[in-house]
C-alpha cells in the first residue's frame, strides 16, 4: 500500500483524503456498536435470562480490553496505526455478526471480549489519529462533525432495526449479521480505496506518562467510573424497571442520535469559541443534576406512573447529550502535548480511563440488586469530582500551561 504525507495528501480531492477516511470510520464503526447495543439489553434478558449480577459482569469482561488498551503501545512498533484501526474495525463487525449465535452466559463473554478487543483498540487508534490528523484551529469543529456523522450511522442502524423488528418480524440472528457484516464491510473498502497517511511527527513506541498531563489523566479516570454506570444501568433500568420492548429502546437511541447529529457541531462550535474549561464545566453539572434525576426515579412514586417512564426518557437523551461534550478532553490534551505523544498516550489514556471501568460494573451489579438509586447517586458522586478537577483547566492550555496552577508552579512544563 502506497504512503502519501499529510503534506501530500492536500492535493487529493476531499474524498480521498485523511479526513475522509476519518469520516468513514466513523461511520463503520456505530454500524456493528450500535446494533449490539440497542438489542443487548433486551437480547440477554430473553436469551440468556440475565439480571443487575450478571449484566455487571458481562460489562466487567468488555471493558477488560479498555484497560490492556496500553498494549496499542507495542502493536504499533510493527503495524500502522491506521492499519491497526481497520483490523479493529473488522474484529468487532465479525464479533457482533455471531453474537446471537451463543445465546448463554458463557458464550457472550466470549463474543463480547472478542468485539470489545476491536472496540477498544479501534478507539484508542482513532483518537491518536484524529488528533495527529486534524489541525488544532478546527479540531472541535472537525471533531463535533465527525460525532454528528457517528450519530448519523447509528441513526441508520437504528432506524432500520425499529422498522424491521416491529414491521416485519426480524430476528436477533438477522440484525446481528448485517449490523455486523456492515461494518467488515466498510472496514475492507477503506483498506482497498485509501492510501497510509504518514503524519509529520513520528509517535514514541513506547509507554509515556508525563507529569504535566497529570489532570488530564485524573479527568479520564473519573470520566471512566462515571460513564460505566450510564452505558450499563441506564439503558438496563429502562428494560428492568420499566420494561421497554427492543423496538422502544431502539427509539430512544435514535432520539439520542437525531439529537447528536444537530447539536454535535453546535458543541464543537461551542468549544472552540469558549474553550474546554467551559464546555466540561457545562456537562459535569448537567451529569449531577441528571444522575440525581435518575435516583428519585426509585426514591418517588412517580417513577411508577406512565409519565415517570417519560421522564426517565428524556433524561435518558439530556444525559446523551452532555456526554458528547466529552471531545473537548480530547481537544484539551491536544493543545498540551508534545506532538509526538499523542498514539502512546492515547493507549494510556485508555487504560486509565478503564481501570474504574472493569471493576466497577461487577461490584455495582450487586449493589444495583439491592439499590438502584445508590448507582446513580455514586455516579452523581463521581460527576461532582469531575467537576472539580474541570475548574482546574486554564482558559487557554498550552504545553506549559496545564493548569490554572502551572504559572504559579513552574515557568517550564515539568517532565
């Protein structure tokens, strides 16, 4: 496969190019991930008879490759990132393909590590790539368009599963093939109709940890403990409580994407004229406010009427979208870094931001048994730490100016 510099590939014409190619990634990527998710609830319930132990389980085991993320380290040594990336793609698409195949216990941890290994390092190589291939000037614009194009794949994915399931009686052995047959699909005409992309600035092969990214690596901590709650027990609460049927979920994931797809790159635009300080301010206190909502829904007696389950809805879609303010981390840590640390710190910001992410899902399945409203009113906990360490951004990071308390510190970044 021939190689073309960033340089080079200004003279391609805009489909052909790096940011193209970032775009149909994007869009590869929701077909098989989202497929999975909006029938995994509903799916392991009827399938597998799952209840709050063993979805927290299952949870734990997929995130397991989010915490060995930091092993993209050594793979890149010897294969491309970009190379590394399609790979990925394809072992997810393959994994979700067969996942209704083995409908136990046992077989879906096995089908789920498998797609959760590709997910993970998909994403790891992903960020490292967005980051070396897009220019800071416009990267929270570029990034808000790339998360609407995501929403629009999933919307699509979703839409035709909400026609298909209700109208014409699909069954979970369909969708799961062609939501995952999808994306090997598109995975395979990016690696024939795309040159390698060879950026500027060659990655270190190695682990980096970096003093002066110290808040950067506490905020992905504290954003993976919060976020595992809302992938596992939001949507699961929905099935649980108050008993969605596969095509209502799948709705409400598209009122999610549908939103996503219009507010994205109001939110890229948002970041880029207010800054990253701001934007994660805005969403940690709309997660508190939103992760209290979700614990009175079991502490009221609302919760049990028909409008409760409109409410739980709506907060569902508000939580969604404060989550996609979350790109301004990545805009954050592109306007600290040494050019070269962005692929080595990707894997480790990976695997910081799932170290909370394997254990937490277990341990709060049984704590989900006995109180729900506890889950979220820990992950209201956790938004509230966010929060803090969000008021410790400056208004203008820069490599020597992590934090608000860099100047005061030191006059040069510390290593």
């Amino acid at each position: 496969m021939r190689t073309v510099t960033l340089d080079q590939a200004k003279a391609l014409p805009i489909w052909g190019g790096p940011i193209a190619l970032l775009i149909l990634m994007a869009a590869a990527m929701p077909l098989a991930f989202s497929t999975w998710n909006a029938l995994l609830n509903n799916f392991v319930i009827e399938a597998a008879q799952f209840d709050g132990s063993d979805i927290g389980w299952l949870q734990t085991v997929r995130e397991i490759p989010g915490f060995l993320a930091v092993g993209v380290i050594a793979i890149i040594i010897y294969v491309r990132e970009q190379i590394l990336g399609l790979v990925s793609l394809i072992m997810l698409g393959v994994a979700v393909a067969i996942t209704a195949y083995f409908p136990t216990f046992q077989g879906l941890l096995v089908t789920t590590l498998i797609g959760s290994i590709g997910f993970h390092y998909y994403e790891t190589v992903n960020q490292s790539l967005q980051l070396q291939w897009i220019d800071k000037k416009r990267a929270p614009q570029m990034l808000g368009w790339i998360v609407a194009v995501g929403s629009g794949a999933s919307l699509l994915a979703y839409g035709l599963l909400v026609l298909g399931w209700k109208n014409f009686g699909w069954t979970y052995e369909a969708v799961y093939l062609v939501g995952g047959g999808a994306t090997v699909l598109l995975a395979l005409f990016c690696f024939v109709m795309y040159p390698q992309f060879e950026s500027p600035n060659p990655q270190i092969k190695r682990m980096v940890l970096r003093r002066r990214y110290w808040l950067y690596y506490a905020l992905q901590f504290m954003s993976g403990a919060r976020r595992q709650i809302f992938v596992v027990f939001a949507a699961f609460m929905m099935v649980e409580r108050f008993g969605f049927e596969v095509h209502e979920v799948t709705g409400l994931f598209i009122a999610n994407y549908v939103a996503n797809m219009f507010f994205a790159p109001m939110m890229g635009g948002f970041v880029q004229k207010f800054g990253e300080r701001r934007a994660l301010i805005v969403e940690y206190i709309g997660l508190i406010g939103i992760f209290l909502a979700y614990g009175a829904l079991y502490f009221a007696s609302w919760g049990d009427l028909k409008w409760g389950v409109m409410i739980a809805a709506g907060l569902y879609v508000l939580d969604h979208l404060f989550f996609a303010l979350a790109f301004a981390l990545k805009t954050y840590f592109q306007k600290i870094a040494d050019p070269e640390d962005i692929a080595p710190t990707a894997a480790v910001a990976f695997t910081i931001n799932h170290i909370a992410a394997v254990g937490l899902p277990a341990a709060l399945g049984y704590l989900w048994l006995t109180s729900p409203a506890g889950v979220f009113i820990l992950a209201a906990g956790f938004a509230c730490v966010s929060l803090m360490l969000a008021l410790m951004i400056p208004r203008h990071p820069a490599k020597g100016h992590e934090t608000v308390f860099a100047p005061r510190l030191t006059r040069a970044p510390a290593e």
